[in-house]
C-alpha cells in the first residue's frame, strides 16, 4: 500500500538544461545568432594573468549584464 522511504531514497532523476530551456527561447536565439567571442581580447589588457586572485570570466561577466538588460534586472540581488 505504501511505499518505503528506502526505496524512494535510491530513486534518480537527471534532467540538464536543455530539457528546461525551450528551443525558442530568447537566450538560445542570442547564443546562436551573437558571437561574443570578441569579448575576451578587447578586456584582456584590464586583467592581470600573475597577479591576485583569478577573476571571473569577462565573457560571462558580460552575459550576465546582457541578459540583465533583456529582462530588467537592475541589480545582482534580483
């Protein structure tokens, strides 16, 4: 009648992005149709290779503000 909790326990359910993102999705259209790859090479000078810690990838820095703008998000904290 009822189940047991170790048998629920050893259940697994994978899902990845691409089941979660509709393939018309405004994101997906940018991705295939902007190629960022310019990006890195116009930062490059801003960014020190031997010095403190390693920053974050300018590239998804700017995909992060990018998308920001898209959906009105005016702060880190939205």
């Amino acid at each position: 009648m009822f189940n047991s909790n170790k048998e629920r326990q050893m259940e697994i359910e994978m899902v990845t992005i691409d089941e979660l993102v509709p393939d018309d999705h405004l994101l997906r259209k940018i991705d295939r149709y902007i190629d960022f790859s310019f990006i890195p090479e116009k930062v490059r000078s801003y960014y020190s290779e031997d010095n403190g810690r390693p920053s974050l990838d300018p590239l998804v820095l700017f995909k992060m503000m990018f998308v920001g703008y898209f959906y009105g998000i005016r702060s880190e904290r939205e």
